[in-house]
C-alpha cells in the first residue's frame, strides 16, 4: 500500500514538474553523465593534494580530463531539444576548460619552479576554468525539475 502512494505521488510530481517519462529518462541520463564526469575531475583534483601547486604535468592531466568530460557529455544521445542545447553548453564549456589547461601547461616549466609572472597568469586562467559549467548545470537542474 505504501509502495502504490509512493508511486502516485511520484507520478503526480511528474505531472506536476511537466516531465514526461521520455523527458525525465532524457534528464537522468544525462545528469548520470555529469555525475560521472563531477567524479572523474575531483578524483583528478585529489591527486593534486600535496603536490606543487603549479606543475605542468597536472595541468596536462586537467586537460585530458577535460577532454575526455566533453566527450562523455557529447556521446549522450538526446532527443529533447532543449537538453541538447543545455548538453551543447556543457560540452563547450568542457572544451574552453581543456583549451584553459593546456595554455596554463605552456606557461609552466616542465620541471622546476615557474616565475613569478607565469604563476600569475596561471592563477589569472584558473579563475576562467570553469566558466559556463556552472550556469548551464543550473539551467539543466532548473528545467529537469520543471522550472
């Protein structure tokens, strides 16, 4: 009995939300492909810790990283028009990230310490990493929820 008022009220937050069973499968296997992808860069950022802050080689790994999060998101197939366009922002974001590490990697030395100018820009690049990630997962979570 439990189980049966469970599934009414989802259906009728279903309802409620505007979110089709097609709409809601769409929305879960992408917000799959993000969670996915979340993992995949903290799990990166983890092997970061107690490491020298500005070295070449961990950029070179964000990078590939970033890459490989803009080809998850992409090979998500997609019907609704809507996440497509939200699936499209991610996957450029992503892209504009890699685009970001790789240009903080050429600033770094590949051993020893970098100058002070190149850790500026650096940290001046990092502020940008994630630009447009944020907006568009809000975006995505607004419409997925029916907003």
């Amino acid at each position: 009995m439990k189980i049966a008022k469970l599934i009414v009220v989802l259906g009728g937050v279903s309802l409620l939300t505007g979110c089709g069973p097609g709409r809601k499968a769409q929305c879960d296997t992408l917000a799959q492909a993000q969670n996915q992808v979340r993992n995949t860069i903290m799990a990166q950022h983890q092997t970061r810790i107690g490491q020298p802050s500005y070295a070449q080689s961990h950029e070179l790994q964000m990078m590939q990283v970033m890459q490989q999060s803009a080809q998850t998101m992409q090979a998500v197939e997609l019907k609704d028009k809507t996440l497509q366009e939200l699936q499209a922002r991610l996957v450029a974001s992503y892209q504009n990230s890699s685009t970001i590490y790789q240009n903080t990697a050429n600033l770094l030395p590949a051993a020893g310490s970098p100058s002070e100018a190149a850790m500026q820009q650096v940290d001046t690049l990092h502020r940008q990493v994630d630009a447009g990630i944020p907006e568009a997962i809000h975006d995505f979570n607004l419409y997925c929820m029916g907003g």
